[in-house]
C-alpha cells in the first residue's frame, strides 16, 4: 500500500461545520505529509439539507469534485480521504461503486486510506442515511483495497459526577449508542466510533469541538498524535 505521506489528502468535515473550520487541522496535516490537503466546502445549509437522500448527494457532489481536484496533483491516482464527525460516515458512502441517485462515485478506486475522527457508525438510534450506510456498506468493507482507520476520543466520562457539559454528553451518549453512562468524545461514545475491522485509535482527553471539548481531533498536537500512531504501525 502507497503511504498517505506521498498522497494529498481530501477533509471531509462534520456535521453543520464549515471548511475554515478545518485550518489549523489542514495546516498540520500539510507540514506532516508534504502534501497538499483539500478541505471539501460542505457548509451550514448544505448539512441542513442532510435529512434526505438528496441532501447527501448534493454533499457526495461538493466530495466528488474536491477529490477530482486532488487528484491533478496525485502522481499515483490516489489520496488520503479523511472525515470527521458525520464526514466520516459520508466518507464510507463515497467508496460505493454502486450508484446512489444515479450517480456512481466509486472512491474505492482512488482513496488508499479512509481516516474517521469521532464518527457516529454505530448507534441505537441511527438516522436514515448512517443507516442506510452500515446496511449497504458494512463496517470497513473495503478493508481489501483501503486501508480504514476509524478514530475516537475518550474526554467526557459519563459514569463520573461532572458538571454540566456531562450531563449533556450522557443524554448524547444514550441518544447516539443507547448508554448514558459509558466514555466518548462529549458527543459519540468510544462504541459508535469504532468502526468493525478497521483500525482503532482510542485518544484519551480528546473531544468534539465546541461544547464538549476545546481539544479536540483537529489541534495541530492531536493531528500529530494519531498522525504518527497511523504511519508508525505502517512502515
């Protein structure tokens, strides 16, 4: 398998982000790999309209054109596909060489590595499209061709009397995998993060952005932490 370090790399952001979002994340990963790296511009209404089948397709588009873009500057025809939070789940969804809506993206041909950072794959309550999702694409089901890393952070302890933001993390937590009381990133538990037979990365303090945690995946030092787990375990 190509390293990611000789490959661009796609960001696919999560749930009512926006690419700015992503700077300081992209920065590091750039520094890291010497590599150019695309932030797909996904933004606030495009995830609004996330609710149907056609909402995810606009978003499937705005990926499958940040890739075509990536792709000028891969010498092999490869990149390193990254997704954060719902980005992740979209990312499974972009390997599909079956059609969806009519359109047929088939990533499998051009993502060697496929990188989720707190994404919610499994849950007691998933929404139609993670659904949809784990029933036609199981679990890292290209394992054959990519190579899958799923990644979740352990900040907000919800077994612990805490203050408020774990009380908000427990409704989460029981929403998203059915246990108020169990680890995850303030958002998605350790659980749901993980996705089967793909690679795990378990990081300890880290957290969602925003509400549930200020350090988050995207830090420039946290980038750096799974970054070298990933290439270490590889060479």
């Amino acid at each position: 398998m190509v390293s990611a370090k000789q490959q661009p790399i796609v960001v696919i952001g999560g749930f009512l982000s926006y690419s700015g979002f992503y700077s300081e994340m992209a920065r590091a990963l750039s520094e890291l790999s010497d590599q150019p790296v695309y932030v797909c511009r996904i933004n606030f209404i495009d995830w609004l309209r996330a609710y149907s089948a056609k909402g995810w397709l606009r978003i499937l588009l705005k990926v499958k054109r940040t890739v075509d873009m990536a792709l000028e500057t891969s010498s092999d025809q490869k990149i390193t596909l990254l997704g954060h939070s719902a980005g992740g789940v979209v990312g499974r969804l972009y390997l599909s060489s079956q059609p969806f809506l009519g359109h047929t993206f088939n990533g499998v041909e051009h993502c060697s590595h496929l990188i989720t950072l707190g994404s919610p794959h499994y849950g007691s309550c998933p929404s139609p499209m993670r659904a949809f999702v784990q029933r036609v694409l199981p679990d890292a089901c290209f394992s054959e061709h990519v190579y899958y890393v799923s990644i979740a952070g352990a900040a907000v302890d919800t077994r612990e009397k805490t203050p408020f933001t774990t009380w908000i993390s427990r409704i989460c937590y029981r929403f998203l995998g059915g246990n108020g009381k169990t680890v995850g990133d303030g958002l998605v538990p350790v659980e749901c993060a993980l996705l089967k037979d793909s690679n795990h990365i378990v990081l300890k303090g880290v957290g969602h952005p925003f509400l549930f945690a200020t350090n988050w995946y995207g830090r420039s030092e946290n980038v750096r932490r799974w970054w070298s787990v990933i290439f270490c375990d590889q060479e």
